[in-house]
C-alpha cells in the first residue's frame, strides 16, 4: 500500500489529456465515452501500448447518463488495448480522478498489478436530463400491464407538466446549497475579499498562458475534434475586467463571480502507472514517485463553510503519516474549485487562530506562493470534475521531472465534505 515501506514503489511514467472546454462550446457532440476513449488512445499510442494486456484501467465520471453502466470498459473496449484489459469504474466527485490514480497505485504497490492506467472524464455539455418521478411510475406501470386496457388507464394518467424533465443540479443534498452557494459561506466566514479572489484568478490565466508559451503542454494529445488548447484560458483578462463581472452565487453580498470560479467543463485525462521494472523493462522513464495519499471528509452540514475544506484534515493526517512538514515541498498543486476555497485553505494553516477550529493545536505555516500551482490550475484550465485528478497528477509529475528531483503537495477538495492530498516525489 502507498505509504508502506514493505511494499513496492508505484512510479508515474506516462499521462495524456485532451485539451478541456467551457461547456457548451468545443464538445457538444462528445459523449463520456468519445473523450474517455481519445484521451486512452492518445495515451496508448505514445507510450506503444498498442496490443498490449495492462493490469486495470480505473475511470470515472461524476455525471454519468444511467445507459454507461460500464463507462471505462466500454472505452478500454473502443481503444487499441488488448480487449483482456479490465476496467472499472469509481466515483468520488471532484476526487474521482485522483481516487481512480489510488486505487491503480495500491494494486500495484501490492503486487497485485504490474501496470494500470487510471483517469477521468466529464461532460457538462452532456448531463443526462431526467424525466419526472411521477411519469416514470406511470411508464414502468404500464409497462407492467397485463391488458391494453390496463395500460390506456395508466397512460390516461400523464398531464402535460410531467414531462418537464429534472434539470442536473451541482448541489449539496444535505443542505440544498450549491458549491459556489457554500463557498461564499467560506469566503464570509473566512473574510476573503474580491479583490484577493481576483488576482488569485488573474494569476491562473497568467500561468496557465506562459506555460503554454514555454510549451509545457505540447506533449498533450492535440487538436482533439479541432481544439489545440484548453479553451477557457483567457489571455486578455484583466483585475479591471474581472472587477466589473457580477456577483455569481450571492446576487446582493456575494464576491464570486464567473471570473474567480472554476468554470464548468467538458474534457477527460489519463495517467500511467507501473511498478519500476514494469517501466525499466519497457524503457519509460519515471517521472514521479507517488509516495503518500489521504483521503478524508469534514463536517459541513452544520458549519456549511467547511464544504470544500477537507483537505485541512487530510493534509495533516498525511504529512504525520510522511513524518513531513507542509513547506518540506517543490511544488504545491492545489486544485482551484474557487479561488475562496484556496485562500481559504491557506489562510487556516497559516492561522494558529483559525486551525484550532479544526481541532489542531498549532498552524501548519505558510507556503511560498511562488510555488504554488506554478502553472495555473481550474479556474483556468476549467474542470472537467472526474479529469481534474488526472490533470493535477501529471503537471505536477512533470513539474517534478523537469526539475530533476524533489517533493510535489497535492491537494482536491470535493463535493460531500471530502478532500484529497498526494505526495509525489523524484
Ligand atoms: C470540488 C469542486 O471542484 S466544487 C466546484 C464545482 N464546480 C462548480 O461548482 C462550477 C462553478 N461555476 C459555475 O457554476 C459557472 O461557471 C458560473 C455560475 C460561475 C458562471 O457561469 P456563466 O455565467 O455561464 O459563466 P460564463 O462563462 O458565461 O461567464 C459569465 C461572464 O463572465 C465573463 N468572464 C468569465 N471569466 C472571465 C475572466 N476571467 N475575465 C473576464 N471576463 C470573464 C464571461 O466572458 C461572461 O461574459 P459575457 O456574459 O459578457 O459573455
């Protein structure tokens, strides 16, 4: 298991993504399995991994239609694989994608696996619109008449209005809150200003541009239905512009906007991950180790604020676990849901104050800025909910590579109060 010096080291060798898209704009026409498929395929041809039998592939998305029982198979079954492959699918919402890289990564480091490939997908664009609870009783009723009779009695039933279909909500159904709803609560509780939300965002489009200037992406599978780049990314914005932009979630007294959010997202991503002789036998390079992980939940039907602060607990049960620190590190990669909630995170470590709340009786520190999501993160590149993982492991892999040596923080948060954190090392 990872963290179990017993067992075997689980190395990153290879990853692939497609480029991610605001809904509605460059995927309409992609379904989970078209985006799933060309990010494995894509993969699958770089690293020659036609024909080939891999221990498992690990997928994932966090909105699915009812009719992709078997999502990740069906991809594995649709790509140049060996159609041994098996596959299965895993759901953790916005964790999905780095749930997907633990399950693969434990296989392996047990011995179980020699290699697996674990990723996620999602589609906004595609969300499955799903017909009332009423009209379904009558269909399946009718359905189970035994006479004409019976089931025209049935189908006499149905007024007009059940066929208003039930829109997909990005909800809380313990608190009937939205994510953003929830964290203007954290950006209240916590005192983080617009003005701090807006650079913080600013600086991802920042980012996220110079490392396409400096061609940190051109090993991503591309174009992909014509789309060479992650399309949200927005090089003509601006504090001023981002100022100007209205209050998204709390119309009166709210401070996150369109341009401080993560947007919703269409795309997929995948990664590699092999035991060191799998990757020595083939001639891959490793390019990270994954060392630790944790995963946790938080209260939050209560304190609604701490929706998306898990992390704050997982954080500290893994660096006890890696006998480390929270500024033992090259890189931070915190996953940006919203700007609030990575402030906010970072505020709370900081804070001898605010971490009590949690339960800790000293602050974790801070961290240098300069290293933290040196390439931008969601609220540029967009967020795809099950892709993210996938995309945070890899550029922080390849952070690591490009380096040479060193420790990599990982950090998701994620919908129902959980959190995610990962060290990669090299
Ligand atoms: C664990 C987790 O990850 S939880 C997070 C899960 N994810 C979410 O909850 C998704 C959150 N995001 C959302 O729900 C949506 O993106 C919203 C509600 C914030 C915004 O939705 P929309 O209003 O459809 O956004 P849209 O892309 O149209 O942007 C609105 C406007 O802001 C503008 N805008 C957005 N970003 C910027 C920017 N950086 N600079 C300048 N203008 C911008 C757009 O151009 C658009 O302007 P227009 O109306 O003149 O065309």
């Amino acid at each position: 298991m990872l963290g179990n010096h017993q067992s075997r080291k689980v190395a990153i060798v290879g990853y692939n993504r497609i480029p991610f898209a605001r809904h509605n704009t460059f995927y309409t026409q992609a379904s989970n399995k078209d985006m799933f498929t060309a990010a494995l395929n894509g993969l699958i041809e770089r690293y020659h991994l036609q024909g080939q039998l891999i221990g498992e592939v690990a997928g994932g998305a966090v909105i699915k239609h009812s009719t992709q029982l078997n999502l990740t198979r069906e991809c594995v079954m649709d790509s140049s694989l060996d159609q041994r492959t098996p596959a299965c699918d895993l759901q953790q919402a916005c964790n999905t994608g780095i749930e997907t890289a633990i399950y693969i990564a434990n296989k392996i480091a047990l011995g179980q696996i020699d290699a697996g490939i674990a990723g996620g997908v999602d589609s906004a664009s595609d969300a499955p619109l799903v017909l009332g609870e009423k009209l379904r009783k009558i269909l399946l009723a009718a359905r189970r008449a035994k006479t004409f009779g019976q089931r025209l009695t049935e189908f006499s039933k149905i007024r007009f209005k059940d066929f208003t279909p039930v829109a997909p909500m990005n909800m809380e159904p313990g608190t009937g809150l939205s994510m953003g709803e929830h964290t203007e609560l954290t950006a209240k509780y916590y005192h983080i200003s617009r003005e701090e939300q807006d650079l913080f965002a600013l600086k991802s489009h920042q980012k996220l541009a110079l490392a396409y200037d400096r061609g940190f992406f051109d090993d991503m599978l591309s174009p992909y239905l014509g789309l060479a780049l992650d399309n949200n990314m927005r090089r003509d914005t601006s504090l001023e512009k981002l100022a100007k932009l209205k209050p998204a979630f709390d119309k009166q007294d709210g401070s996150l906007t369109a341009g401080n959010s993560s947007p919703l997202t269409d795309g997929a991503s995948c990664l590699l991950l092999a035991s060191e002789e799998w990757a020595a036998e083939r001639g891959l390079p490793v390019l990270a180790y994954i060392t630790f992980a944790e995963v946790t939940g938080i209260e939050y039907l209560k304190q609604k604020q701490n929706l998306l602060l898990a992390p704050v607990y997982a954080a500290a049960d893994m660096l006890k676990k890696a006998e480390l620190t929270l500024q033992d590190f090259d890189f931070y990669e915190i996953h940006e849901a919203f700007a609030a909630q990575v402030l906010a995170i970072l505020k709370i470590w900081e804070s001898p104050e605010l971490i009590r709340e949690f339960g800790f009786s000293e602050a974790f520190g801070k961290i240098d800025a300069n290293k933290l999501n040196v390439n931008g993160s969601s609220i540029a590149t967009g967020h795809p909910f099950a892709a993210t993982g996938g995309r945070v492991l890899a550029t922080l892999a390849k952070l690591l590579a490009e380096k040479g040596s060193g420790r990599g923080f990982l950090s998701v948060c994620a919908a129902g109060g959980m959190g995610a954190t990962v060290i990669l090392e090299r």
